[in-house]
C-alpha cells in the first residue's frame, strides 16, 4: 500500500508533471483507465464522478458510462473496507433530483440508465436521490456510500463532518493508495498547529483494505 501526503499541485505543474492528482499520476504510470477518488469518513463514504475538473465539464462528464464506472467502484470500495453487500446511494445531479423533470432531465437520461444496468448486475442502488439530503440519510445508516456527481457535491459534506479525520482513496488502481483529505496547508507551515489525524487515519484505511485483500 501508498499513503501519500497533501501534494501542491501547482508545484508539480512547474516540475512538468501535468496531471490533476496524485489518483491521475498513478493511473498512469499504472495503467488503470477506470479510476475514481473516494472520501472515507468516520460516518460517510462518498466516490465521485468526477473531481478536478471545471463545473460545466463535471456537468459534461456525466455519462451512463462513467456513472456505471463509478457506482461498480462504489460497489468495490465497500467490499475492499468489508462490506460485503454495499446499498450504494446515487446523488442527483440537479436540485431535489430534477424532481421529475422540473429542474432539469439529468437524471432520467444521464444516471438512471447507469443504475438499471448496475442493478441488472445485481448490485444494490438507489434511484437518483436529492443531493441535498442524501449524504444526511447516508450517516443515519441508510446507505453504505454515495455516489456524488462531482467535486463539491461530495467534498463539501465530508469536510463539514470529517475535516480532520477524512481520508482520500484512490479506487480504481492495481496498488491500495490512501491520503489525507486535506491541502498543503502552507499558510500553517511552521506554526505548529497542524494535525496529524487524517494521515494516521490514511494509514489506518491502508491497513485495512490490505488486510481485506489478503483474507479474499
């Protein structure tokens, strides 16, 4: 397994090294082609759609292919931290899920496809639930992990319930490789103030999934 620290990535930008994140540094030079950043926290799990990219091309990005990508990643995030039979939420991508056409159409053309085949597949997901009250429901137990459409649909509920102890995963990839689920932070640098809780919680995660490999 990796554990990786926060990676500035303007930094590695200038270096020549033009990739979005650690996950796409290591996709490619591990040749994963279907990967996906997953949020580990003590009361959610969250995998996205997309992350690093504008909102209109997370917009964009919405497929019934990369949504099935994602949700058969969900499904094997679960099983890798030891849930055998995960019930995987899938987020709308517009407001209270376009509340049938109303507010857009989204999530009739776009993800319910992705999830009728998924359940074909014998997988267990929600039809598109509203964003704003399904990551609630998923830390009162109603689901094991949600699939969020993009970067800060899914980030914005972690941070508020897990800043300190959320841990990045990149799924996806032939290597476990976890992280911390926080910046560079250099603002703090020197001050002493900075924390160690989501690295030990990055080390945790690791353990356990390669445990989980090892006892499959």
């Amino acid at each position: 397994a990796v554990v990786t620290s926060p990676l500035n990535k303007e930094a590695m930008h200038m270096a020549g090294f033009n990739f979005a994140g650690h996950t796409e540094l290591l996709a490619e030079r591990t040749g994963a082609e279907k990967v996906s950043m997953l949020l580990v926290g003590p009361t959610l799990r969250v995998v996205h759609v997309s992350t690093h990219v504008s909102l209109a091309e997370a917009i964009r990005r919405v497929t019934p292919e990369r949504v099935g990508e994602v949700i058969d990643l969900a499904h094997r995030s679960c099983v890798a931290l030891g849930i055998a039979a995960p019930h995987i939420a899938v987020a709308g991508l517009n407001p209270h899920a376009g509340e049938s056409g109303l507010f857009g159409t989204d999530e009739p053309e776009r993800i319910q496809p992705a999830i009728d085949a998924a359940r074909a597949r014998g997988l267990d997901v929600s039809d598109p639930q509203p964003p704003d009250t399904v990551f609630l429901r998923a830390v009162k137990g109603a689901y094991d992990i949600v699939v969020a459409m993009y970067h800060d649909q899914g980030h914005i509920p972690m941070k508020l319930l897990a800043f300190d102890s959320g841990v990045n995963v990149s799924m996806g990839l032939p290597i476990i490789r976890t992280s911390v689920d926080h910046g560079t932070a250099f603002d703090i640098a020197g001050t002493g103030v900075a924390g160690e809780e989501s690295l030990l919680a990055a080390m945790d995660v690791a353990v356990k999934m390669a445990g989980a490999r090892s006892d499959a």
